[in-house]
C-alpha cells in the first residue's frame, strides 16, 4: 500500500509547509497545491515527524481544503508539492433533501465516500449545477462524520463517472461538461458511458486470446438466423442491444421431437411465462407484438450447471488498484428463480456465495476459470473501448462441460449481490479499489500523462 500522509492545520502568518524530511530527497520544492489550484510556499523539513505536513490556515484557505482529518497521498512533480487526490464524482439526479441529496442512490454515494480515509483520497459528489466555471470551484458534496455537507473546492485531479443511466449521459448540458472538463483542463475522466452489447461482443471477437469465452451472437436481421442457431443449439437468448438487470430478455426453445416453440420470459406483471407456438413466425406476433426487433440481438443458449434443476451463472467484478493493474474484487453465484428466463433477483433469483453451493475442490476449480476469464476480457475490453475504464462486472457462465462463456460485460455494475450477508466484504473491497485507481491516475496525470491516452 502507498503510504499516506497526514495533514495538520496551524495558525500563524508564514507561508510554510513543514514536510516529512524523506519526500525531499534534494528536490527544490517552490509551490504546493491542492486539485486545480497552487500557491507558492516555503518548505522546511518536519523536525519530529516523517508522516505528517503541517500547513498554516493561509494556504489551507488559498487552497480550498476541507478541515477534515484526512490522510492524503503526496506528489511531486517539478518544484510542486501535490496533495491528493481529490475526487469528483459526477452524477445527475439531485435533490433538495438535506438528507438524501442524490435521491434514492444516496447510500450508495455515502458508502462509497465512507472509504475516503482508507484508501487517502478526498471525493465528493457533485453535478452539473454545481461547477463555478469562473472561479475554477465546484461545490461539492461532503458525507463527513454520519453526515452530508456541500464545499467549495477546486476542480478535481480525476473524475469518477457514476452518471446512472443512458438517458442521462445523452443529455446535452452534461455531455458538454465532460467535453469541457477533459478537454479544456484536462482532467482525467473514468469509467465514461454504458457498454453496448453487441459492440462490446464485436470489439472482443477481433482478439482470438478471448474468442472461446464468447457465445455465437447477432444483430436480429430475420427470422432464418434464430432457426439457424436453434438448430444448431436448441435454444437462444433474444435480448435488447442496451438492456439491464435482465429486462426484455427472452428464452426461445425448439423442440426437434414436436416441432414446437417454446418461450420463457417475464410479462408486464413481471410474472414468469412459458409459452407453446406452433411457428416461430406466431411466437414473434404474441411475444414481441409492438417491440422494435432492430434493437435485439440474438444469442447462443448455454447449457448451464444446475443446482437443484435451476440454472446457474455469475457475476465477477474486476477493478484497476492504486498500481493501475486488474484484481478480482468479487465473485457471486446466481441461481436462477423458478420457471425464470434469468437469474436476477428481481425474477425470483437468489444470490449465493460460490462455497455455499460447491463443494471445496469444485469452489476452487470454478473460482480459477471464472478469475481467469474475468481477467483475461478486462484487458483486452480496456485495449479496445475508448476511454479509462476503471472497474467491469461480467455476468458469465460455466457450461456443463467445464467451459466459461460471457454473456454481459456492464461498465457500471449493478451491486445486488452485495446484499447477502457473506458478501460484504466484498462490497468494501469494490469500493476501496474504485476510488484507489483515482490515486493512480492521479499519479499518471502529473508524472506520464502521455501514458494516459496512448
């Protein structure tokens, strides 16, 4: 771990900083700064202390740092001292509830700053409304002490994209922002946008190291592609392009022996169907009656491990750490719902540890080709997208024979697993790691910006 630092506020009329003796090392250091802003200072070696700076309350003003009890990382490149990294994260849907100001995704965002003293980054919350282009400020929101406060710092070192839908990244106003921020101040922006799933599918099969995770996928053209790959494997998955937590999917089926249809999805009701055509021209008429079909895409069915009759997959994160390299942060299994065409809770699926359903020696078996495959399309998924991809859920599978098959890769993933009792530690490793990565760019920004966007 990066060592951290603690920062001590005094009161008195000199512009010095008192720095431990051991970041000197022969280096003439003239300005020390905060985010976006710096002030020039004088710089003495700390007399008693080698993991303490002590500045006075002039530069902590000039600078805009919060009078919190904050350890901090230390930068330093040419004469500047860099304290941080201060991390903006950006959202939309804000309210004006003292107590919940981002709405319903408020505890999440308080959660996700509880781990600021932990890792040594200082990050905030805040929106488009917020930023004082003028000034260079934003006022941000704080979650200090068990509760939410709103300061005025400056610009950020790196941004964290926590935007909570499609919708809103599209929004005019806010693509502006991004634009301005990483253009114009040049401001490291991770983790931008949702994936796609058949660009991401179509990005991943030019890289034959992770062909064999990926199940046989297409654009809906007609209806001869879905006969073609039911005969070839007895049942496809037809799913919307830019889908979440598993709405619109639907299960065909073809039975050779009577020649019938068969469709498993969820209803308007969110009731769980199946259902009997006699043609797979009259299963589109019911079941996808006013759907726009362009928008789907038609997937291989994977004949998945059971536990108990019920259908099995997984959901792996991956995050970037303080050193830039891929770790496995978490690993569920997901357990199909009854009759369900899914495994999401919200059809009836139950989120399970990995030990509590296989027994040790298939755990470690599975925890190995999951970890693997998660791995191996994290690096190849951030060499071929656009952007700072910081951290990916996948949801994969493991056929019957032991093979590992990708069916979703989600930029920002849903964190329902994290709701079983055995998996919280999980929840605080992906949160620690995906502001950690924040200290890495950071470092990247000021010391390898070439490195950033090669």
């Amino acid at each position: 771990m990066r060592k951290h630092y603690l920062i001590e506020f005094v009161q008195n009329d000199q512009m010095i900083v008192f720095c431990p003796p051991s970041i000197f090392q022969d280096k003439e250091l003239t300005r020390i700064a905060f985010g976006s802003k710096s002030v020039e200072a004088e710089f003495l070696p700390h007399p008693d202390s080698d993991n303490c700076i002590v500045i006075n309350r002039h530069i902590q003003h000039a600078l805009q740092i919060p009078d919190f009890k904050q350890p901090y990382h230390l930068f330093i490149n040419g004469n500047t001292l860099f304290i941080g990294p201060l991390v903006g994260i950006f959202t939309a849907g804000f309210t004006d509830i003292d107590e919940q100001p981002i709405g319903e995704r408020t505890q999440f965002f308080s959660k996700l700053l509880s781990v600021n003293k932990t890792v040594g980054a200082l990050s905030f919350v805040f929106g488009e409304q917020h930023i004082d282009w003028k000034q260079g400020t934003i006022e941000g929101y704080f979650y200090e002490n068990n509760r939410w406060q709103q300061l005025e710092v400056p610009f950020p070192n790196v941004i964290y994209d926590r935007l909570p839908n499609r919708k809103s990244e599209r929004i005019p106003k806010l693509m502006k922002v991004k634009e301005r921020l990483q253009k114009e101040y040049l401001i490291p922006w991770y983790n931008p946008g949702f994936f796609n799933k058949l660009d991401i599918y179509e990005r991943l099969e030019q890289d034959s190291s992770v062909e064999r995770y990926l199940p046989e996928t297409h654009p809906f053209t007609s209806f001869s592609i879905i006969e073609t790959m039911l005969s070839k494997y007895g049942h496809v998955f037809v799913k919307p392009r830019n889908g979440s937590l598993g709405l619109g999917i639907h299960q065909i089926i073809y039975d050779r022996e009577t020649g019938k249809y068969y469709c498993r999805y969820q209803d308007s009701e969110e009731r769980n169907r199946l259902r009997k055509f006699p043609s797979l021209e009259l299963l589109f008429k019911w079941v996808f009656n006013n759907q726009s079909l362009e928008n789907m895409i038609v997937q291989q069915g994977i004949h998945l491990i059971r536990k108990g009759r019920r259908p099995i997959d997984f959901r792996v994160h991956t995050n970037k750490d303080d050193t830039g390299n891929w770790k496995v942060s978490a690993i569920a299994a997901k357990v199909a719902g009854q009759g369900s065409v899914t495994t999401h809770k919200r059809n009836g699926g139950d989120v399970k540890t990995i030990n509590e359903i296989f027994n040790k020696e298939e755990c470690n078996l599975y925890t190995e080709k999951l970890s693997k495959a998660a791995l191996d399309l994290s690096t190849v998924l951030e060499q071929n997208i656009e952007g700072i991809i910081g951290e990916i859920g996948f949801d994969l599978g493991i056929d019957r024979n032991g093979d590992v098959w990708l069916f979703e890769a989600n930029s920002k993933p849903g964190r329902s697993i994290f709701s079983h009792p055995k998996m919280k530690d999980f929840d605080l490793l992906t949160r620690k790691l995906s502001l950690a990565f924040a200290v890495f760019l950071t470092e990247q920004s000021l010391l390898h910006p070439e490195e950033l966007y090669k």
